[in-house]
C-alpha cells in the first residue's frame, strides 16, 4: 500500500476528541472541517509540568529525505502506546516539494498525520497567508515609487522579493514593470519560495500579535539613494501586513493514524531559511504535554544548529534530549555509494559513510544535551548493517535504537521512547555555541568550524562590503542564519562524508532585520527550487467523488 | 460607526445554527471557525419547490459601487422579517480592492454579511487555491518547455498567465526566466489579478468535480512552433490542478447581521471576467431556499449580461425578476455633476443621467423578465430627487421602490421584497439575446446594439487575424464574454448617461476553452489592476488582542 492509500484507512478521530485529549475544549479551538483545527491564542491553559523537549534532526539526507518527520511520528505514537502524554510539532509542508520532487512532508507508512491530503495541499491557509502578505508588501513598495517614492527608495536597492509556494525556476531573476509609465518602475527582481521569505521566519520566531507586527515593521524592504534602510514602518503599512496574518499564526492541530496530537504550524526550509516550526506551536504543545516530540529540517548542520542557536534563545527552553536519525541509506550514499544502488548491502559503503553520523554526532554533544541515534528502518537494510552502525555508537558512548516506524507504526519505536523517557530526565547544560554579542563573521567561523568541520569562510567582494555596511547600521552582532546545501557539512552538494579542511564560500548577505538575523548565502544556494523533469503532480489526480491519488 | 464596527458590535449565530435554518446538518457542512462553512457536495437536499431566483444588478456605477451587494444583503433580510425561506448568493471579495481602492464587498452598513473581516481577508481560502493551482500551472509549463519541450510549445505563443489576487500594476508585463540556460527559458509574460483568471471562470461555472477536471483539460495554454492549440491535457496536469482545487468547489456558508443564510462562493470580476458566482452556490441556494437572490457584477451592460447570457445556458434556470439598483449619485454623475459634488441635491444632473437608468430598464426587458428597480438611498438625498426618479421609472411601467438598507437593513427593504414576491410569480418567457450557434462577431454585434446601445464594433488587426484562428480551430461560435470598463455603456470610461452611435473597439482576444468562451478585450481594460495614490492598506491595523481596524 502507498502512503496516500495507509493514510486514507485509517478512521480519524473528530479533532474535537483529539483537543480534548490534551485539555482543550470546543470554545479553545477553530474547526477547519472535522479533522483540522487551529488553537486560539493566548493560550491559558498549562497542563503540562514536565514540559520535556525532544528535537529530531538526522544526518546529511539522500534527496529523499531521512524520513524525520516519520520518526517523529512514530515517537509520538510510541509514547502514546507507553500510556504518556506526548504532542508532536512538525513544520506544515510546501506545495513546492509536494508537485515537485521531494513529495510532502507528513510522514509515511504506518506513521504519518492526518488527513494527508489536506495538509500537503492548503491545510489552514498558513502558507497562502503568508505569500499574500508578502505580494501585496511587494506590491505597496512598487506603488510608493509610482506615486512619486516620498521616501526615496531606489529601485535598484530593493530586497524585498515577491515570493510564491511553487517550485518555479523561471521566476527566480525576473524584470518587472515594463510597458511603458503607466505600468510601473521597471527595476529587476525575483521570486522565492515562500517557505524562504522573511515573513515565514517572522511568523515562526513570533511569541504573540504584538511581537508579530513589531518584526514586521522592522523588515528592511531596500535603501535609499542615498544607502539608508527604509523599514515596513517607513511604508506605514505593518498594521495591514499583520492583519494578513491573524490567523496565519495560530497553530494548526491534527492527529496522527494512531491519534496522537500533533501539532503541524510554519514550515521554513532548512537550507535556505532557518528550519524550525513556530515557537508558539512548540510552547504550546510544551505547556499542554508532557513530552513535545519536534524535527528540525534537513541535517543537525543546518535545521539543528538553527533550532539551537536561532530558536532556543526565544523559545527560552532548550532540547532535553538530541534524537539523530540515520539510514543505512544514506550513509552508504555519504560513503560513496551510488544513488541507484542504495537498496543492496555494501559494509564497505557503511563503514566509510558512517563518518557522516558520527561528525553529527559529535557537532550535537557539543550543545551539552544528551544524545540518541534512531536508525529508520528500510526494509531492503540487513541485520549485519545496522549492528555495525549501533556498534560503532557504542563506541561513541551513544545509543543507537533500531526503530521502524513506516512498517510498524508506535510499535517500531517503543525502545526508543524508553530510552528518551530516561535521557530527558538526566541533568544536562546547554552550552551555547556562540556568545549571542560576537561579531557576524565570528559566528559564522564557529559554525563552520564547530559545526561544518571545515576549516576557512571565504567572502565575496559583495559579501565583504555588505559587512561594512552592516556595521554601519549596527547589525553587525545579529545571529547568522546559513543558506547551504543539505546535501553536505561544506557548500559543496558532492562533497559527501564527513569532509575536512574545506572552504565556506559567503557570497552574500540578505539582512532579514524582522526575523532578526542575518542570511549568509553559501556556495550555489538558491532560494527558489525548479521542478524535476517529472514533477510529481504529473502523477496526482481526484476521481469525480473527490478520492486524491498520486500524492506521497 | 464605519461597517466594520457595526459589523463586530453584532453577536452571530453558529454556522451549525444557520445551517439548520435551511435544512443542513452538521454532517453536511465542513465548519471553518465557529462562523463559516463550506457545504459538501454532492448537495442531496431538496427542501425548495419554489425555487425562485432574484437577479440584482445595478445603473453604471461611482467608483465606490452602487451598493448591490448592500441591496442584496438588505432584501435577503427583509424577506426573513417576512418570514419567507431566502438565500442571499454573493460573489466572494477579492484582495486587490480590499488592499486597494473599492474596499471590501460584504455589503455595508445594517446590510452587511458576517464574518466582514475574515470574508474580506482569506475567507475559506478560495482565492488562494485559485491563485495556486493557477501558478502551479504555469511553473510546469515553464517547466516542460526547460526539460526539452517534447509539445513543441512556442515560449512566444504561450498565453496562460500567472496571477496573484492583489492590485499589482508592475506585474502585468514583465520578463521571466532571465539569469542563463539554469534558470529557464526567457520569455515574456504577466499577471492578472486572480478574478479575472481562467480558472475562477472554470470554477464557477463547473456542475461537479468532473466538469471541473474536463474543464480544465481543455484550457488551452498556448500554441506550438506549427501554431496548433496546446491543452491542460496535452500536459498532463489536469489531475493535479483539480485537486488543488477540491475544496474550492464547494460552497461557502456565512451569515448576515440579521442571520439570514448567505453563500458566498465564487468571485470573477465584471469588467475583465464573467462577473457571477457559482453555479453551484447558486443551485445550491435554489435547492434549499424558495427564495434565492443573487447578484452579478458592476452595470447591467457587464455582470447581468453575462449572467443571462453565460451563467443561465449552465445553471437552466432564469431570473424571476431582476432587480436594479439606482442610486442618485450614480445617476447625477453620469448626468455630468462632478465626482467631488455627488453630495449635493441636482436635478438638473438627474435629469440628464437618468437616461443611463433608462436605457439598462430597457436593456434587461429584452430577456422577457419582470424588471424592478431599487432606488439605493443615502443620507444626502433629497425627497424631489427620489420622488423624480420613481415617476420616470412609472412613466415606463417599472416599479422603483425606496430602500434604506444601509442604515435599516431589512427594514429598509420590506417595500422592495413585497413586490419582488408578487413579481417572480409573474408569467414569463426567457428570450436569450443572441443565438448559441451565431458567429462570435454577430453575438458581440448584439451585445453592443441591444445591450450598450451603441453601433459599430471595430476590430483591430490582431483581433481580425484570431478571428481567422478561431474559425480553423472551431471556436468562432463560443458564447462571448466582453472585458470593458465598468463606467460607461461605451468602452471609453469618460462618456457617461446614455451614450449612442458609439463604436466599441476590440483590440484582441483571449480564448478560454475551459470556461467555455471567448473573452474580447475592449478599450484599454486591464486584466491587472493598479493601486492608488493612498491604498486602503495604509488604514488597516490590528490590535494586540487581534482586532481589526480600517476595513471597508
């Protein structure tokens, strides 16, 4: 059976039911259909005193992802099987992968949340919120510079990019208001992925309304002539970006196939964008459970360093317990093997890509938070591949559970739970990995080093003026956020293992003063994806009673 | 109080509660919040035997609109004082305005429907599906032509645009897939506002989920290198785009201020698209209600038009009566007073602008329907001008009833509702205005001589050249769907009252073989329209507590 066809089995229990289960009653939540539903905020209910934070985060993926999100899943229902009180907070998926390539983001198997379908399409709106708010910001910007540009913005110096939930190449460097005066100030621009945008981060760091249209007008939309920031505020137009997003930032709560809570709001990648759910999701599900079971996207380089260095600080709470997932899979890629042979045994493949597990490893100790390895299960694994890996752990002084959630569901991940249920609990101290006052390009050398295992940052001429300019406007010491490949610890996606002695390549800079941070461009990172040579939607089809095929 | 502070001073029923007043359970809708639903389809309920459908259309309008959304909104309300089983069927606001100049179309005032914030903001997020599943489209054609382009698409012949629903004059032309042979093939390429795009058109005037797919297989989205139609089809895609739109198809339910039931469903301009809402929120109205009032965009040279002459050959059923509405601003500008001066009394203007009110009582009485008129009040009118305007109207033998349903709502519209009862019970014969198997030229010839009562049609040589394309395709016999300027009968928006001996000017065509006509693009309209100098953006805000301000 597909996913999709699991998926739809599976007899969902009514959304108020699954509220219920963690405290909440019919007046806390807004039902979207049966089975969909968004917690009002402020939330006043705290249920919760253990507030236990577990965060999943993998090692470098094949292209098809390590199956995090999956492993979460599982967890959850684990924990629910093991009679806890757990909630699972994952990042809502793009329709970008969804039609594209990569397929959703909602699990598989006998672990996935539900319904499906409607959470890999629009969901509750978030992500069409938030591409809303950023065209018609886009769209006041250009007809303030029509109507005679009061504030002075040069066109040439915009930042501010219009954006869209589409995989869509053709719209990455584009030229905009041709025709003649009466359609606008050419100028060039460019779409991203909305998942990418500023106003994704914003509504992921946001901790209520107020804190929401204080970011949004402290956004930078691009500089005068004469080089000063001209800010949302500047444009008098906060209040309505804001208002674009008054339900955009409520959190989204749906089940998985065996009932567990789960909580699925914002959804920023994590190579091009800082890789966390929303902070309001994660401390609601953390004041409404005991356990809160979250993923961070991509590889521990890129989602968790992210997750520790960008989200901690403002959701004030640190992981207790660091899970990182691996495949046999992707090891035997990180070690050389080929993509179409991943399915067949190869020691030799494993022995060498292993290096890639335990470079995490060792990255994710350093935060001072206990460490797990969960190794997701393909059927097509031996015995003899994943001994070794859970050997070579035990080296480590980690241990390395054999789960497997796709096939089996909680079922698959009972001893991982046991094992987490015990790690949380030891004491631990979160060490930060940079002091939050050092300079931009000190951060970035900390990661790179401590993080990536490489040796030197390189900037682009670009790069190095943008830092002059930074320190100009005081945003010198803002945390940095990495645009890099997922593929591996350097800017380069070829580079697999665990690669030594390498070069950082800073090319640019995008200041993104709402979210608070700054985004360093490495190696050949582009902020909207194209579509492969068979998009997935050339596979997805509705019969005429409304049953979806083809999605996964 | 502005509307939306009348709007939240008023406590709404559930939409469970509304949805009981017309026969529906709780089973039969999918709630979005507390106060908004969407009804399942396949619709098996059939309470009405009456049936009987109000069609509201109006004189050619001010820029701030006439008020058939507010008239609409009012006699649905009135009828419920009669307590008489009525179902108002608004189109569903589109961004660009609220975000722009015209502001929300929830009404106004006491004739207001409800949630106003969130029917003017996202809604059950329509439009964005809409405006997805439009640009999804155009990134895999984009896409197919990259990957080696086995159609043979002409990048230069491609005619599916992408959209957004927001006012956004720089993005009607510009260039894309710029930056080298990575980033696409560059070619030219605009956007129009969401409401004017193919694909609402195909939304509304789909029966089902199947007619929706078969409808969008066949949009043709541009030519090959050999000049032969390229379709949805052709592509592949027509699955994947239907099921973006799976839960756009179905009917939205709300409230007014007076819990009269409201549908609200479906929103395609008048100017630059069909103007009408569903067919399915329409029929789904009829089948629930014994009363069903409607309405279709800007004058009746635009929305009624095509209404009777696009909506009823798919929906089988006619208005029982139409109804338009007049206001004495309207009238006083197309008689020639200044925009800045409609508040003051002129019955001189009146005099000379009633011509226009004359010529669409005219027009409508063409298709065999009882005609009413509704004289929308405003505070600064005058007794001698209302009384003026109801003697001329009697003169014609067309009742002109005073309604006051901005400032009493449904009590300003008792009048009006106690004749409309009588009137749909008259005997009629619907006479369509043109044959469906006469040419594209004749058909346009009759709109413009019966309907705008102007003369000639002046095709421009691209216009001519289609003209030619279209008959070797087979598509010169397809309904018409003129796009023209809301403020004239003519297609120059300056000639106001009842101009005659006019010419319209068809600079070009657009063929949308998925909706099932042939737009023809008169005058300079806009399928992208423009924000001014002061955006209602810059007056909206929201407070810490989430409360809304500046909406209108």
């Amino acid at each position: 059976m597909t996913d999709i066809e699991i998926a739809q089995d599976v007899k969902m229990d009514k959304i108020v039911k699954i509220a219920e289960k963690i405290g909440l009653t019919e007046d806390d939540i807004e039902q979207y259909g049966s089975y969909k539903a968004k917690i009002k905020l402020p939330l006043q209910i705290k249920n919760s005193t253990k507030r236990k934070l577990i965060l999943v985060t993998s090692i470098n993926p094949t292209p098809a992802g390590e199956g995090k999100s999956t492993v979460t899943v599982g967890l959850g229902d684990a924990f629910t099987l093991l009679q806890k009180k757990a909630i699972i907070a994952l990042r809502e998926p793009s329709l970008g992968p969804v039609m594209g390539m990569k397929g959703g983001a909602t699990g598989g198997g006998y672990a996935q949340v539900v319904p499906m379908e409607d959470i890999n399409l629009h969901f509750t709106g978030d992500m069409h919120a938030l591409t809303t708010a950023n065209n018609t910001l886009a769209a006041l910007i250009d007809n303030h510079i029509q109507q005679g540009n009061a504030l002075g913005i040069d066109q040439r110096r915009i930042v501010w990019k219009r954006a869209l939930d589409i995989n869509d190449r053709a719209l990455r460097k584009i030229v905009i208001g041709l025709g003649g005066p009466v359609q606008g100030v050419p100028r060039e621009d460019g779409f991203d992925i909305t998942v990418a945008s500023e106003l994704m981060a914003i509504l992921c760091l946001s901790e209520n309304l107020h804190d929401l249209k204080a970011r949004i007008n402290r956004i930078v939309i691009g500089y005068t002539h004469d080089r000063r920031p001209v800010t949302v505020k500047d444009l008098n137009v906060g209040g309505a970006i804001a208002t674009l997003l008054k339900d955009a930032i409520k959190p989204n709560l749906v089940q998985t196939l065996a009932h567990t809570p789960a909580i699925v709001h914002g959804g920023p990648f994590a190579n091009i964008a800082h890789g966390c759910n929303s902070v309001l999701a994660t401390q609601t599900a953390l004041n409404l459970a005991d356990y809160t079971i979250t993923e961070a996207g991509f590889g521990a380089d890129l989602g968790a360093e992210k997750f520790l260095d960008i989200k901690t600080p403002v959701l004030k709470k640190m992981p207790d317990t660091i899970v990182i997932v691996a495949t046999i899979k992707a090891m035997k890629l990180n070690g050389g093997q080929a993509l179409a042979d991943l399915a067949s045994e190869n020691l030799n493949a494993l022995k060498k890509g292993i290096a890639n597990l335990k470079h995490h490893i060792r990255s994710m100790a350093q935060y001072g938070v206990p460490v797990v390895v969960a190794i997701n299960r393909f059927t097509q694994d031996t015995e003899q591949e994943i001994s070794y890996v859970q050997k070579v752990c035990a080296e480590m002084g980690v241990q390395a559970l054999d789960t497997d959630v796709w096939a089996k569901g909680g079922q698959g991940a009972l001893e991982l739970a046991q094992t987490l249920i015990k790690t949380v609990e030891q004491p631990k101290k979160f060490k930060p990995l940079y002091a939050s006052n050092s300079e931009l390009t000190e951060k970035i050398q900390t990661i790179v080093t401590k993080i990536y295992g490489g040796a030197n940052v390189e900037y682009s001429k670009k790069a190095t003026n943008q830092l002059k300019r930074f320190k100009k406007f005081g945003w010198d010491k803002l945390p940095v956020c990495m645009a890099k490949t997922q593929y591996s610890l350097s800017d380069d996606p070829k580079l697999l293992g665990a690669p030594t002695d390498f070069t950082i390549h800073v090319k640019s800079f995008v200041p993104k003063l709402g979210a608070g941070f700054i985004v360093a461009m490495t190696g050949n990172i582009l902020t909207m994806p194209g579509l492969p040579k068979h998009p997935a939607a050339l596979d997805i089809d509705i019969s005429d009673d409304g049953k979806i095929s083809g999605l996964f």
